[in-house]
C-alpha cells in the first residue's frame, strides 16, 4: 500500500518503570530494528528511546542503522504524532506528550483507571494494542480438520446425546491438535485429559473400557500399537491422522464452503500460547524449587483450567514437562460442586479461564476457602488471566496480578502467583520479536495499514482497541 502516512514523526518508548512495570524489570521493546527499518522506508520520521532494545539484544547502532534517531526519556515523547511502547506509559511521562498524540501500547485501559483518566485529561488517543481483533475471522486448514475430526469422533454420542456422560483422553500434544483437543473439550465431556503419547493409559487411568482414546497414528507412530490392546479392553479409539488423510481435504472444501468466517476473529497482537506456557513453566519451577513438595516431571499432577490460547499453552507445557495426565476442565466442570474434586487432587492449577466483565470480582473459580481447606500444602496455583482491584481475576487470592519485583505469595502453604507479562519468564527476546513483527503487519500491512491514521471510518478490527478518544 503506497499511501503516505498519516502519523510522520512516531516515538518509539523505553519500557521503564510504569505501574505494570515495577522495577522496570520488562525489558522487550515494541520494534526491533527491522520493523523501525519498515516505516522508515515508509517515510516516518522514527525516533527510539536511548536503550530501548538492549534488554532484549538490539544495540543503539542496529536502530540507527535502520534509520532511527536515538533520544533521551524526555525528548522521545514530545512533540510526536505517533508513541509506540510495549506496556503502558509511566503516569510521569503522560504529560510530555502533545494533545492529539496517538499512543499505541498494551494499554490495559481499565485496570489502571488513574492513568486512563490522566491520559484522557491530556487528550491522548490511546489503542490498545491488546484489544485488536482479526476481522474477518481467520481458520487455517488444520484448525478446520481439527474441528470436523472432533465432531466425527464423538458422532455416535452426539447423535445419543450422550457425549456429557463420555470420558476423552487425548494421546500425545502437537501443535496441530490445539483445535482438535478445543473442540473435543468444547463439547462439554464428563471428563478430559491429555495423556504422554508413549504411556499406556491402562497404567494412568485405570480402567479404560468405555472411555474414549483419540490418537494420532503418523505424529505418534507406537501410539497405534496401544490402541489395539485399548480396544480389546472396551475402549473406543479415533485415529486423527487417519481422518486427516482419508478426509481432510474434503472436509476443508466442505467447511469453508457452509461456514462463512465470523467478522471478528482472535486478537491480532498476542503471544498467548507462549503465556500460558511461561506460566505453567513458572509453576514447575516453584513446585520443584520452592515448595515442599519438591515434584518435577511425571510425578506432578496438573489440572489446566480453560483451554483458549493461554491455556493451551498451558497444557502444551505440561506435556513438555512430562506430567503423565493434565486435567482439563471447562465451564461445567469448575462450578462449585465439581472443581473441589479437581483441586484437591492436583499439585499444580493453571487458570486460563478468562470471565465476562459482569462476573469479574463475583465469582471466583479457585477461592480463598479453597486454599485454607481444600489444596494441599505446597501446592501450586498459576493465574493466567491477570487483573487488578478493578478488574479481578477468577483467581480470588490475587486482588491484582505479581510482578518480577515479587512474582509468588504464599497463602494458606499454597503458592500463588498471576505475573503480568507471563512471556517475560525466560521468553523475552523471542516474544518481542514476535510482537515486533505483529505490530508492524497492523502499522504498515494493507488491512488495518494505522499509519495512515485512524480515519473518519475506523477499521473495524480497530474500533475496539480504541479505548481513549481519538481526539
């Protein structure tokens, strides 16, 4: 798109100490050079904070090199059309900015309500990079195959309506599988888990006659071999990669042609699979290091709960650790009545539940009676939601998130944590990156293309994230 643009001069920010940034410990940067280089060549004036990339390795040089003028904290906000920062701007830095500016950051509008009304005295636009939407909807062909393969395992309980009453266990993690695995959980079984490919589930689950086994014979070739002592036992199987070859290309064909795409999709701006795997990574450092209960690997038990991107990641993690079984639970199984059972028995809890405005602060998945009654000592619970006094989580402990400054409590002998920014755990450069590359296709690609402004017809998958203004 050769369209001039709208915003010339654009200020690239430092993360510094902010109120999500205590300690200013979050060093990622929103561009790396590369992506300054894009807009550069787009004919934006860039200029990046002294520092910005260094935390994550990207020197002073490499931003000069691609066009950028370096400034110091005072200057880089002044007098600019455009701020770019990862996180949310310090309250101090509010005011160097111009009326009218655009800043453009994970704003986090409403957990921080003092900063939404200092930035809204000023007249700053804000979009919320966190609040962008896909629009249309976008379904890659294996998350088509998945869904389609999932309906067809579970047919003869569907066409029953018998499959609440049905026991799924998926055998083996891959990428590939996180629609599959999110459709099979979609469908509300009395039970779901994910078990190692390689493990006879016999030895996991007990009794498996009567339970569903679903499996993927070209992914996991000596999974094959298991099955058929399943069934002999009264399983039933489903071989995923069997469907994929028999029927995948049909079953695209078919699906894409009866089902239009929704008009908005999964946010644009994110690295949730990998928060849920910091997350859950996080919890088996405190259980293995921290807690008394020193378990690692296949000794641990994991309930994940929700299974959208943070928890798949979630459960991605776990799989990686070793953990023989993880529990997944949605909606129905984390009422009052039936989560009790779940908690008890688990060593480590990742919430990926998120919950609509209305309930939040309300109701409350995991409670504080829960960990003085119910979880073990030692224990592990790992808020993936986040929030603040004004925005709770579902996690009832924590009345506003962690920080690297302090990342875990301990409350009745269970540990808890909720960090905000969970891809900062050992996943800093690669995250950065990837937002890097995310915020620049929003910038400068040809569907939202924001760097020629918002426009009297803002973009509809930017309509949501504009969250103060435009002014």
């Amino acid at each position: 798109m050769s369209i001039s643009p709208f915003y010339k001069t654009i200020g690239l920010a430092r993360e510094n100490e902010s109120p999500e940034n205590p300690g200013a410990l979050e060093k990622r940067v929103a561009l790396i050079p590369d992506d300054v280089q894009q807009l550069t060549k787009a004919g934006c004036e860039v200029y990046v904070e002294v520092g910005a990339g260094t935390g994550v390795g990207f020197s002073d040089e490499e931003y000069i090199a691609a066009g950028a003028q370096m400034q110091q904290t005072e200057e880089v906000y002044k007098d600019k059309d455009f701020v770019i920062k990862f996180k949310g701007p310090a309250m101090e830095h509010i005011p160097l900015m111009k009326p009218g500016c655009t800043l453009f950051c994970m704003a986090h509008f409403h957990s921080f309500p003092d900063r939404a009304k200092l930035l809204e005295e000023h007249r700053i636009t804000v979009i919320a990079m966190e609040n962008i939407v896909e629009t249309p909807q976008k379904r890659t062909d294996d998350d088509i195959i998945g869904r389609v393969a999932a309906d067809a395992a579970l047919e003869p309980w569907i066409q029953r309506n018998a499959q609440n009453y049905l026991t799924i266990h998926m055998m083996g993690y891959h990428d590939r599988h996180r629609e599959l695995i999110r459709r099979l959980a979609n469908h509300s079984p009395e039970r779901f888990s994910v078990l190692q490919a390689d493990a006879d589930p016999a030895d996991i689950v007990g009794e498996v006659s009567q339970r569903l086994f679903v499996y993927d014979s070209e992914l996991f070739p000596g999974s094959e071999a298991i099955t058929r002592t399943l069934e002999k036992q009264g399983a039933y199987t489903f071989d995923a990669a069997r469907f994929r070859n028999d029927f995948g290309d049909d079953a695209i064909r078919l699906y894409r042609s009866m089902h239009k795409p929704w008009d908005t999709g999964l946010r644009r701006i994110q690295c949730l699979h990998e928060t849920g795997m910091a997350g859950a990574r996080y919890g088996f450092t405190l259980l293995s290091g921290e807690s008394a209960l020193k378990l690692q690997g296949e000794r641990v038990k994991a309930t994940v709960l929700g299974f959208g991107n943070v928890g798949m990641g979630a459960i991605d993690e776990c799989y990686r650790q070793g953990v023989k079984q993880t529990h997944v639970l949605g909606r129905p199984h984390t009422t009052k009545e039936r989560i009790t059972g779940w908690l008890s028995a688990s060593d480590l809890v990742v919430n990926g539940a998120e919950q609509p405005p209305a309930l939040r602060g309300k109701n409350f998945l995991i409670s504080n009676q829960h960990l003085k009654t119910v979880m073990k000592d030692g224990s592990v619970v790992i808020d993936l939601i986040g929030g603040s006094a004004t925005n709770r989580s579902p996690v009832e402990p924590l009345v506003e998130c962690t920080y690297l400054t302090d990342p875990h409590f301990v409350q009745d002998d269970v540990f808890v944590s909720g960090l905000w920014g969970w891809p900062m755990m050992g996943m800093m450069k690669e995250t950065a990156v990837k937002y890097s590359g995310q915020i620049a296709e929003v910038l400068l690609g040809d569907d939202e293309h924001l760097i020629g402004g918002l426009g009297e017809n803002i973009h509809p998958g930017l309509k949501p994230a504009v969250v103060c203004g435009p002014f």
